[in-house]
C-alpha cells in the first residue's frame, strides 16, 4: 500500500505528518512545566471525583468481619479491651494519626457532627474507636488532647504497631509503620475506610469510605444503633 | 520517492507553524486563585489548606508556599492512607491545579496560634512565573468540604487549545 501513486493519498500522508508534528509539538509546549510530578487533571480527577453520593460512600459487606482481638492504651492510661469494653454495642472503628493534618481529622469530625445530631439518649450509645497508627508520637496523653477536641467521647487506643497493623489488616486495612520520607519527616499512614460494627451480632458489617460525609454518617448512625442495614 | 520527500517537508513546516503559534500564543501563565479555605484544626499543632489554581494562559508551577501562622507550610498529596511531601506542583496551561480534600494539601506546622473557625489566615503561593499571590484563607468548620465543585471538565473555552 505504501506503492499507491494515488494523490489522494499522498495528502493523507501529508496530513498524517503534520498531525503527528502537531502532536508532538503540542506535548513539548505542555511538558514544560512537569517538574512537579504527574499531578495533571487526570490525577486530580482520580483524587476528588468520586461523586458523594451516600449509596456510593458506605458498603454493606456480605461477610462481616469480626471484631479484632485487640487490647492496647486508652487515652487514660489504662488497658483497653476493644472486644470486651465495646461488647453489645454499636461501634465505629477507624485508624488514623493525629500528625494528620486533612483526612484523620475531617474522618473524626464527620463522625462527631453526625452524633450531635442523634437525640441526646442515644448519642452515649455509640462508641467511637480510634487506634493510633503512629504509636510513638500518638502518646495517650497526645491522643486524648486530639480526640477531646473533636468529642470527649472518643475512644482512643494506642500500643504496639504490630499488634495494631494486625488487627487492622483483619479488616482488610492496611497501614504501614511511620517512616521517614526523603526530606527526613516522619510519615505514618492511616486507613481509608471507617467499619462500623453492629450492636446486636458484634460484627464489622458496614464499611464507609473516605467520600462519607456528615450527611452519610447522619443518615446511617440512627440505623448502626440498632444494628440494621442503612 | 517523491512521497518520502513530502511528509517530511510537511512535518517540518508543521513544525515550525506550530513552534511559532506555541511561542506567540501567550506562553505567560494568567493565574487566579479561588476558594481558599483552612479547616479548623482540632489542636494547635497543625493544619490544612485548600484551594484550586485557575489558570488562563501558559503553564506554570507552584513552587512554595508560607504564612506568617506557622514557622513551615509544606505542599503535599494524599493517595490511599499517605501522605507524600512534593516540592512542586504544576499547574497545566489552560487548566487548574485543585488542592481539595482527600487529595493535595497545604501543611501548616509549627503554628503560632491554634486557627478557629471565622480567623482569617493569609498564605503566600508562589509560583516559579507568576511570582507570589498572597490568598486569605477563611477558617471553616473542620468539617467543610466543598464538595466536587463543578470544576471537573474541560472549561468549554478552552478546549480548542487542548484538543488537536
């Protein structure tokens, strides 16, 4: 076919020439400035274009997970029992940090904004869990402080990393130990998922993802009291 | 054969109506920053900026950013559960550069004071071209998110200059 004498389609190829050189010329002016790192449209897009829509935030898992067997600090001080202490009762579980400047606290303050709105007698009955991924900086007095802020009723635990990586990875969350990244900062990691466990089987059974908003845990929180399917 | 010689006539001359369309349509970036806004954090210890970088002409680059709030504000990008540090960030020619919840960032540590919400703080962007643009952030409730504003999309006059 290259053989094809035809002058139609010897401007074809012209045309496909100066398509290509468009092209490439087009991309040279655009990449002047890509020193950043891949943060174009499409990357922003992937980040926030979830749609927050309440059905697209939570998931009803048709396998609950179990509660994890796990014992660490409160924010008091003392032991803290996560299965024993949160037996029988509605509970929302998250692992996060409190060196965590947008996602852990917007997480954390949804959860208390969607509570104030609960009627006054139930509000006690929801137990909130936060396990700290960052157990070094996350003391329970340094825990506490963060926590109060958001609602003295907050749970928080911290303790030992591998234990708590466990029992988060029992919930199909996974979070990596604090490390230092290359401008030597110390970076910890925290889960993208809150699980809330039901009242009246102790199982994880709904599972809200980082698009949840006050709205989505105001809508659902009246129905994990009762253990029921939002 | 006098076919091979075409398409290479044609690609250089395309090349050079290109270059010179490229260089004289106004390589200068034209940004604007809007909606601005710090959370309010639960302590004093640090917090968090968002705004989105609109941008009318050429690319450019948002290099630093500082406050007098705090003693550093750093740039950063969340994917999954982590955070990463970046030393810059681009901002595409005839695009926008989103600094939204969940995703990019600004990190205030070492702050002054603990911002509440209704303070108002400012904040200096600096970008490699378009120099410093100093922005005031309102402080909001922790909460605010101002959700998928309609800023996803190719903005309608522009897209001749990106499509081909």
């Amino acid at each position: 076919m290259h053989h094809n004498t035809k002058p139609g389609k010897k401007r074809l190829l012209a045309a496909t020439g100066l398509a290509a050189a468009a092209a490439l010329t087009l991309s040279a002016c655009g990449s002047g400035s890509g020193d950043g790192g891949g943060n174009d449209k499409a990357v922003v897009t992937d980040v926030s274009g979830g749609d927050h829509s309440q059905d697209k935030a939570v998931t009803v898992l048709d396998t609950p997970f179990e509660k994890p067997d796990l014992t660490l600090t409160d924010t008091h001080g003392k032991k803290f029992d996560l299965r024993k202490e949160t037996d029988g009762k509605p509970t929302l579980v998250y692992f996060g940090y409190t060196h965590c400047p947008d996602v852990c606290p917007l997480t954390m303050s949804n959860i208390a904004v969607a509570k104030k709105s609960l009627p006054e007698a139930e509000r006690s009955k929801l137990q909130v869990v936060f396990v700290s991924t960052d157990p070094d900086r996350d003391t329970p007095a340094e825990l506490g402080k963060w926590l109060t802020a958001q609602d003295p009723a907050f749970i928080g635990m911290t303790g030992d990393f591998k234990t708590t990586q466990a029992a988060a990875r029992s919930l199909g969350i996974s979070v990596e130990p604090t490390h230092k990244d290359k401008n030597g900062k110390l970076v910890s990691t925290h889960g993208t998922q809150v699980i809330a466990f039901s009242p009246k089987t102790d199982k994880g059974y709904l599972l809200f993802d980082k698009d949840a908003t006050v709205e989505t845990y105001t809508h659902d929180i009246p129905k994990i009291l009762k253990g029921e399917k939002p | 054969m006098r076919r091979a010689t075409l398409a290479p006539a044609a690609i250089a001359l395309a090349a050079g109506l290109t270059l010179t369309a490229c260089s004289s349509k106004s390589p200068e970036p034209h940004v604007k920053v809007d909606g601005a806004f710090m959370p309010a954090p639960p302590t004093g210890e640090m917090a968090a900026g968002f705004f989105v970088v609109h941008n009318d002409g050429g690319a450019d680059t948002l290099t630093s950013a500082s406050s007098t709030i705090a003693e550093q504000v750093t740039l950063h990008t969340t994917k999954g559960g982590e955070m990463t540090q970046k030393s810059s960030f681009a901002v595409p020619a005839d695009g926008e550069l989103d600094f939204a919840r969940g995703g990019n960032h600004l990190m205030f540590e070492g702050l002054k004071r603990r911002p509440e919400e209704g303070d108002k703080v400012e904040v200096k962007l600096h970008f490699a071209k378009s120099g410093t643009v100093t922005v005031t952030f309102p402080v909001k409730a922790a909460t605010y998110d101002p959700a998928p504003h309609s800023s996803h999309g190719p903005h309608p006059s522009h897209e001749s200059h990106t499509s081909q």
